[in-house]
C-alpha cells in the first residue's frame, strides 16, 4: 500500500515501512465505529436516571461523575476521531457549561444514521450537504419555540439550575445547591446596555472536606486559602479597611551586583539600622492611610511582620493574583504596585475579615462587602470525591443561569425539544426534497436518540413511551417531554425542566459539525509511533475492535 510498481517492475516506495493507511469505506467505517463507541459510552450518564462512571488513571487516582466532558478528558484516548468527540464535549463545556453528554450522544447517531444511508450509496457529500441544511434549519426552530424570560425572574433561574443539577450525585442537596448558583450569578452580574454579562471568573470555589453539602455556603465577598503572617496579629477584625498591595514589603535588592565595604563595626550597625528604618517607613505608610487588613501578593519580611502586629493589622502574604484580583471586585480597593503611592483612596472596605478553622486548616474570610462582583461559594462534604462532584454540579448550575441572564430565552427539557425538532425538520424534508432529503430525514431521526436514552436509563419500554410522548407532543403542544420520574409523557414547562436556548443551539451545532468532519475523510495514513515514548505502535488494530477497545 505504500509502494507502487515502476515500469521496470522496481518497486516506488511513497510512504515510509510501517505507516498504515485505510481507504474509502475502510476509513469511514473505522472512524464512525470509534466515534460510537465513545457516544456510547457517556450515553448511560444522560438524564436525571443517568448512572455514573468510575475513571481511575494511571497513578491510581479516582474520578467518580457523570459529567460528560470530565469523563471523557480524564479517559486517555488513542483513535484520532474518538479524540474529535472530545472535542465536541470540550467547546459544548466552555460555551454552554452544560449538555456536554447530549452533544457527544447526537454526535455519534448522526453518525450512525449516516452510515445507514452510505450503505445505500448514498454519497457522504449529499449526507453533508443534507445535514448542513437540517442544521440551519433547527438554529431557525430552536430560536422560533424558545420561550423569553426575565433575567430577573428568580424562580425560572432556580428551575433551570436545579435541572442541570438532577441527575448527578448531588441531587439530594439540589435545591440549596441551586440557589447559592442563583445567587452567586446575579451578584456578579453586570448590566450593560439593558443586557446582563456575567464573568464567572467572579465566582471563586473554595473546597474543604468536612461537614455536610448543606453546610456550603455562599459568601459575599472573598475566601483566601490562606493564613495571617504572625501569631500575635488580630484574629478578627471588624469595619475592616483593606489595602492590596502587588509588591514585597522587605528591603528591596539592587538590580545591578553591588559591593559593600564595611571598614567599622559602627557602619555595619548604621547599615542594618538603615535596613530597619526603610522596612518602619513601609509600614508605617501603610498604617497612615488607615489600612487596618493587608494583602500582599509578594512576601512580607520578618521585622515588617513584627511592626504590622504592633500596629494592630493582620497582614496575608503570598495571595494569588487572580485572589487579589477578586478581593479588588469585591471590596472595592485599587492594586497599588508600589507602597509609597498607597493612599487612603486605594483602600477597600468589607464589613469583617476573620482567620477561620476549616477543616483543620486556616482559611481568610473577607465578608460584608457593599455589592460585591466577586463572591465565593465555599463547598463542605463529606469525602473528596463528593466535594469533586459538587463543585462539578455548581459549575453547571452557574453557566446555564449565566445563560439565562445574558440570552433571557429557554426551551423546555425532558426531549420535548428535540420531539419538536424532529417533527419540524421531517416537514422540511418534505419541501428540500431529492437525495438531500434522506440526509434531513436521519438527522430528525437522530434527534429522537435524546428521548429515547431518557426513557432508556430510567429503565422505561423506549418504544412504547417514545410513541406516547411523540402522540401527545403533536396534540398538546410542544413542551410535552418523558416525565422519568412517573415514565409518562408530561408538560415539561408545568414540572419545571427547563434549559437555556444556548445549551441546545450549541449541542445541535458542535455535534453535527464533529459528525460533518469525520463524514468528510477518505483516506486515513497513520504514521509508525516511535516506540521509545512508551506508546504503542501507533494506531495498529485499527482495523478490527482492538483499536477501538479504548476503555481498555
């Protein structure tokens, strides 16, 4: 394969020993195949009767969860389109926050469906072009059912937090968990030209073993991991006024090498008095403006310690950047680089900062800030692994309200939406007509794959409720979705299973152009891996199911 015959029967080598090369239908198949399995194997986390899996790496680490993204970055992956699907759950994680498991799942029936029509000669590039078209069209659906709503509204943001959360294994605590979402986003959400943004940077989440998840708790201001620099400065301290400085408070070193010649005891003593003085002169600056709290992001030298106790501040030395950055959102004070330029004005204000025991550890709470656009929700649980869960939980809770906020449309859950879709775009088949129609027509069909593994881990007869479901859906409207819980069709808007228009545009979107891109390849030439980095030989036994045993 990687040689031809010249005239003279010598033998043209094009390709070096021991590259592997699959061609035509070959390479499709391969790749569909791989893609698959990767659906597959997130496909029994989907819905809130989703079961979870349990990754241990290489070092012996455990992941437990059934966020589809995390599962799918922590399993090392070797096939190259199986490595496209993880792509798919990585931009649907950074975009939406959420539906990471149901983008990877249409992904690979749209594959699947695909392969059904190419066994019927039909051409990949009619399947592209068809499903291009259903793509376009869905964007149009999904934008013309989508229900606006206040940003505002706080009981539809707890609907849609509490939605993201059911199913992982933090349910139990869903509703407390929903709201300190809730109410961390609408903290740090900022209004701008009639629409909210939210950075959900602003929200830092701090972890501590211990206690239970009802016991986390959102604090209006900032949680530092860290510790006050002496023994003898105050523990608490109340009207707190802060000052944030991005600079060591020791005796600054002289950029160039200098030398010192010291001929007399006297001058040595002059020269460690000097020391002391510069090191009183910074401190005392500090305390002239009024700080009563300081947080450095450089270190803080012994005697400056000693002058900051006397003095009645509590000092933290060491703070990460993006800490201090939080700490300025939150209390209002300015990062000043230099201490000299630190002025009264540079200062911010919180109503307490106080050293607590968490777990053992000290933590700095910096709490009752005026309107702070920096919070921190800080997680309790029992073990380190339902803390991971947790805060895997929150974080999705906390996109798709930031969703909201900022698109102020939803659509309702439980497969009612994709039902629609599937019901809408076997209309527009019908008017594109042609081959390209096919295309349209198995991608509706593939849609139907949400509902169906709903009603599939819920351990409900997939036929029968799918049936039901799509009958009432087109007599009573388009919100009737599988209610799991009572294995029945239901009004998903009345039961409070919504989510953002974002989530599903993206998943419709990232799903269908993963599916789109390994349609498109032909021919695959996979290059001999150098075996001395510990790798197999590249993708070797990608011909049969070896290759794909990725779980392996």
């Amino acid at each position: 394969m990687a040689q031809l015959v010249g005239q003279g029967g010598q033998p043209i080598v094009i390709l070096p020993e021991g590259t592997q090369r699959y061609v035509g239908r070959d390479a499709q198949r391969l790749n569909i195949l791989a893609a698959r399995i990767v659906a597959e194997t997130v496909r029994t986390t989907l819905g809130p009767k989703g079961m979870d899996k349990m990754l241990v790496d290489s070092l012996g680490d455990i992941v437990i969860t059934n966020d589809g993204a995390t599962i799918l970055d922590k399993i090392d992956l070797q096939h190259p389109a199986a490595k496209m699907m993880v792509e798919v759950a990585k931009t649907q994680d950074e975009e939406a926050g959420d539906g990471t498991t149901t983008a990877v799942v249409i992904a690979g029936e749209l594959l699947r469906k695909a392969e059904e029509l190419i066994d019927q000669n039909i051409h990949p590039s009619i399947i592209v072009k068809g499903y291009t078209l259903a793509v376009e069209k869905a964007q149009e659906i999904l934008e013309d059912i989508a229900i606006k709503v206040d940003p505002e509204d706080e009981e539809t943001l707890m609907k849609i937090a509490k939605t993201a959360i059911t199913g992982k294994s933090a349910e139990s605590h869903r509703e407390h968990l929903a709201k300190l979402a809730v109410e961390a986003v609408k903290q740090v959400a900022e209004k701008k030209d009639g629409r909210f943004e939210v950075d959900i940077d602003n929200i830092k989440i701090e972890k501590k073993e211990g206690e239970s998840v009802e016991e986390s708790q959102l604090i209006r201001g900032v949680v530092i991991d860290k510790e006050r620099v002496h023994p003898r400065m105050p523990k608490r301290v109340e009207n707190a006024k802060i000052a944030l400085i991005n600079d060591a408070l020791e005796v600054k070193k002289t950029e160039t090498d200098a030398k010192i010649n010291i001929t007399a005891p006297d001058q040595l003593y002059a020269f460690l008095e000097q020391e002391e003085k510069m090191i009183k002169d910074m401190v005392d600056q500090i305390v002239a403006t009024g700080a009563n709290v300081v947080f450095v992001q450089k270190g803080i030298d012994d005697l400056a310690q000693h002058y900051l106790a006397k003095a009645g501040v509590l000092a933290v030395r060491r703070v990460k950047k993006s800490d201090m950055e939080k700490l300025a959102k939150a209390t209002g004070a300015k990062v000043v680089t230099n201490v000299k330029d630190l002025t009264s004005e540079d200062l911010g204000y919180s109503e307490l900062v106080e050293e607590r025991k968490i777990a053992g550890e000290s933590m700095i709470f910096v709490e009752g800030c005026r309107n702070p656009k920096a919070v921190t929700i800080l997680i309790r649980g029992g073990t380190e692994h339902v803390i991971d869960e947790v805060e895997r939980a929150i974080e999705d809770a906390i996109k798709v309200v930031k969703d909201v906020m900022e698109d102020g449309a939803i659509l309702p859950g439980g497969g009612a939406t994709e039902i629609e879709l599937s019901i809408r775009l076997d209309e527009y088949a019908k008017e594109v007509g042609g081959k390209e129609a096919l295309a349209i027509e198995a991608f509706s069909d593939a849609l139907k794959i949400i509902p169906k593994t709903l009603a599939e881990n819920a351990g409900l007869d997939t036929i029968d409720v799918l049936v039901k479901v799509i009958s009432e859906h087109k007599t009573k409207g388009k919100a009737i979705g599988i209610d799991v819980f009572a294995g029945e069709p239901a009004n998903m808007l009345e039961r409070g299973v919504i989510e953002p228009i974002r989530v599903k545009k993206q998943a419709i979107k990232s799903a269908s152009e993963a599916a789109i891109m390994i349609l498109r390849i032909d021919d695959v030439i996979a290059a001999k891996r150098v075996k001395s980095e510990g790798v197999g030989q590249g993708m070797e036994g990608m011909g049969g199911m070896e290759g794909m045993n990725m779980m392996g």
